[in-house]
C-alpha cells in the first residue's frame, strides 16, 4: 500500500466520522434543548447524556453503536494515524 493510498483511506475515515458526529450531536443538541457547545468535553458529556435518555426510552436508532463507542472509534482513527506519521518521517530521512 502506497502512502498517498494510506493518506486517502484516513482522510475518508476521517471525514465520515466528522459527518456522523456532526450529525448525531446536533440531534443530541435539539434533543435534550442545550445550547452549541464548541468544547469536546461537553460535546462528549451531551452525547452520553442523549445516548442515556435513547436508551431509557428503548429507542434504538441506527447511530447508536457510534454513540456508544464514540471514543472508542476516535482511538482507533487516532492510533491509524501513528503508521503514516511513522512512515512519513521515515520517507523524509532517506
């Protein structure tokens, strides 16, 4: 696999997962009636927050997986990065 590949893989991971996590924070956002939060911290806090009151009400919509691992996914997308920083530096020295 070539690097530009690896690059093009972890930019289109990357940008769904933005859509997605836009996407389920505004529902979160209009749903418990908060205001735009622009802190990840409290971002995280309301999606816990919405993914308990779906799940007292039984709901189960289709993003709920990404609720549930929300940082679990931005972990694994954060640890793909390390190889092709790796293998950036690497391709810079030779």
């Amino acid at each position: 696999m070539t690097l530009e590949l690896y690059f093009i893989i972890l930019l289109i991971l990357g940008v769904s997962y933005i859509i997605i996590g836009n996407y389920v924070y505004y529902k979160a956002m209009h749903a418990l009636d908060v205001p735009l939060s622009l802190l990840p911290s409290e971002q995280f806090k309301h999606m816990r927050e919405y993914r308990k009151m779906l799940e007292a009400k039984g709901e189960h919509p289709w993003f709920m997986f990404f609720l549930k691992n929300i940082k679990a996914i931005l972990c694994f997308y954060v640890v793909l990065w390390i190889p092709f920083i790796i293998l950036m530096i690497l391709q810079k020295f030779r």
